[in-house]
C-alpha cells in the first residue's frame, strides 16, 4: 500500500479534471439458473488501465464483469453481469466521460430464451439458439460527440485485418489489438503483447509489458488524443 | 495456519486410512478459444469435503473444474477443466478410493463441435447445438464395487424428487439435496441448507451451517457406512 501510494504521488498527474469510464472482465449470459455462456477474460487489463488513470489524476469509474480482482483505490465500480446490463450502466455513465476504454469482453451472443427452472437433462442432444447481444462498442462510437474512445481487439487470426475493421466501423480513435493465442498475451496472464492502431492509420507494435506497463501505454495515447481534442476546440 | 493444525490435531482420526476421491467446483465447455459454457458452481461445499476429511486423517484426492480457491493443504488436488478431463481423471483415481464424493457440477451437455478459431460475429442469430457429456456418476455408480458413494443434487425446483431419483438411478449410498434458489444455500456462499437422502429412503434435513460444518455431518454419514461395509465384508 505504501509503494503504490508513492506510485501515485510519483505519477504525472496529466489526467487530472478527465473522467474516464472503464469497462473489464467478461459478461455472463445466463442460460438458466444455475449456466451460462461466458469467456476468459480476467478483467486484469481493464482493472490495469483503470489502477493507473487513478494514479495520473482521473476520475474513473469501472464498469466490470464478474471477475475475481480487488478493485483499485479510488476508482467507482460498478459491477454488472450481463451484456444488457453492461450497456445500460455505460450509457449511463457515458455523459460525464472525457475518454472511454472499453476493454471488457463483452459476450457476442445470448440465450434467445431464459429458463426461469434449472433445464433437465434429457436423453437428446440440445439445440441452444443465440441471439446477438446489443453493440455497445457501436453505440458508444456512434453518440462518442467529443469523447476520446478506445477499444480491444481479442482475435485468434488476422489480427490487423479485424483490428482495423473494427476501428473504422465503431468510430474509435485507437484500438488495442492482441493475439490470445500467443504466449504471455491475452487472457490471464500477467503481461500482454499487443498492437495500437490509430484512427490516421498508423500502427505501433509494443513489446511484451506487463499489463500495468501496458496500461500506461496506452493512457499516454489517450492524454495525446484529448490534448488533440483540446486544442481543436480552442480554434473553432 | 496455527489454528488449522489445532483443528486437525483435536479432530477425530476416524478417516484414518481411508481413500477419499472428491470431486469440487464447475466444469468449463469451450465453444471456441474464447468462449465456454459453464455454471455458478464455486467449488466451495467440495474443497470443504477435503479439508474435512484430510483432518480427519483421510488421504484426499481432489479433482476440480476451475475455481479460485486455496487448494486445502495435505490433499492431492488434481485440477481439471472440462467434463470429459473430469471423467478421465476420476476413473484414473478410482480403483485406489474407498469413498467417492461427488460435488462437482459437471457440465450436462457441452458444444458439439468445437472451433479451433474464435467465431466472429455475423448478423444472423446463432445455433448452438450440445451433445451431452458422459454421465461420470452413473459410470461412478455402475463399477462401485465397496466403495461408498455419495452424490450432489443441486435443483430449483421438486428437490427431493429430482434427488431420490438420482440416488436410486446412480447408485449412490447418499445423497446431499440443496435447494440453490434458497437464501443461505447453494453455490458461492460459504453456507448451505441440505437434506441428506439416504439409500434405505430416511431423509435428514439438516439446518443451516457452514460449508465446513456440512463437510463433518456429511462425513460422519461416511464413516458410519464405511463401518456398515466393514463389518459385512467381516461376515463374507
């Protein structure tokens, strides 16, 4: 506790009067009471990011799936599980955001239907039907208005491709791209090697970092991004 | 730590001797490298059962899906993911144990087929179809031999039905029915409300306790029939 208050008086406070909304961890979509369909998301880099704006001076709430981590200090979570109620608390919270990092796992698809009864085993084999969960990314990118917006990428095959995609399609200004096949990146994991494409369509490749160093990282890009947006005000 | 050792040090060593295989926790069912399909189980009432047990002078195997759990000290914990591992490792453990209990929520059914890539999102709605997993308890049940078997039933709804019937169908000495929709019981909290259905039909409703205090009345049930098998196997 003594060295990460150090830590934090150590920091450059150059996130100071920003309010960063933060979303980690994976969402649960219940198929009955007792299952569901998850993923592996940790919740480990967005609770990073989240630890880290804190320590450079922002107001941060944390919008998080279920996951086993202790919140950072200082920092507003707010838990959710599912990707209904994730996108209810975001757009909630969305107003007063300076910056949004959305590194939450947000599950794709749901139970069409749920059973309010523990499901019965039968002898057959099941069909589940999915439906697609709401585009909170999208929506987000869509009423972002002058908000500095990142995003994440998880993919298992062409990266860069589905990457820069979705850049453009959810109107970001930079997204963090990371192969979870690859050893020491993705789920779990204590470090991440990852790639940050830019809206202008430059891409750096960082090193293996721990996600702490990642998180720094990337809020250097986020402060860049919101000095950017400043200045452009103060023209108009 | 000092406290635990004086627990094992003044409980009874009536398990002394005795192989206890104790299975904990939820099985995963992986979709794709990203997604699985699980349940709420915490692992909590098994790894309890093994702590319970290793003081009472058992030696312990403990096989579990993942949970974020301490593994109890002086018990072979043995960690496993999805039903089909789950199956492997408990019959690789069998023939060695004198006493099976099973409290694991294992995975009825899991995805059919398996994609080696992450599935990406399209605009349709999605079908998931599931196969069902092997049924290790019947299996459990069927080649049981001397070995004395106590099985879980975790319902929302007709308890002592849903669980008389599994312990006639899966040749249990006993089985532990909760409620999981009762406030103080089921998974992720640290009590339980039970009822123990024995295989002569008496059934003993026990009141709340701790996960720990269920642990001990459950094992004390066991001794009793490990004695009951004893003293039969002495007639032969």
């Amino acid at each position: 506790a003594i060295f990460s208050a150090a830590q934090a008086v150590l920091a450059p406070q150059d996130l100071a009067g920003q309010h960063l909304l933060v979303t980690a961890g994976p969402t649960r979509e219940e198929l009955d009471p007792v299952r569901y369909l998850s993923n592996y998301s940790s919740g480990k880099m967005g609770y990073a990011i989240a630890r880290a704006a804190r320590m450079r001076g922002a107001d941060v709430v944390l919008v998080s799936g279920p996951t086993f981590l202790t919140p950072p200090q200082g920092v507003t979570l707010i838990p959710v599980v599912s990707a209904e109620q994730m996108r209810k608390t975001v757009l909630d919270a969305l107003p007063k955001a300076t910056a949004v990092v959305k590194s939450a796992a947000v599950a794709d698809y749901r139970p069409a239907s749920l059973s309010t009864q523990k499901l019965k085993k039968s002898d057959e084999d099941m069909t589940l039907v999915l439906e697609k969960n709401p585009d909170i990314l999208a929506e987000v990118g869509a009423g972002k208005e002058g908000r500095v917006l990142v995003g994440f990428a998880a993919e298992t095959q062409d990266l860069l491709k589905h990457a820069a995609d979705k850049l453009k399609r959810k109107n970001l200004d930079l997204i963090v791209a990371n192969d979870v096949t690859q050893a020491g990146a993705g789920f779990d994991v204590d470090t991440n090697i990852v790639k940050l494409l830019h809206a202008d369509g430059h891409v750096e490749a960082l090193p293996q970092l721990s996600k702490d160093e990642v998180a720094h990282q990337l809020l250097d890009r986020v402060v860049e991004l919101l000095k950017q947006r400043e200045a452009k005000t103060d023209q108009v």
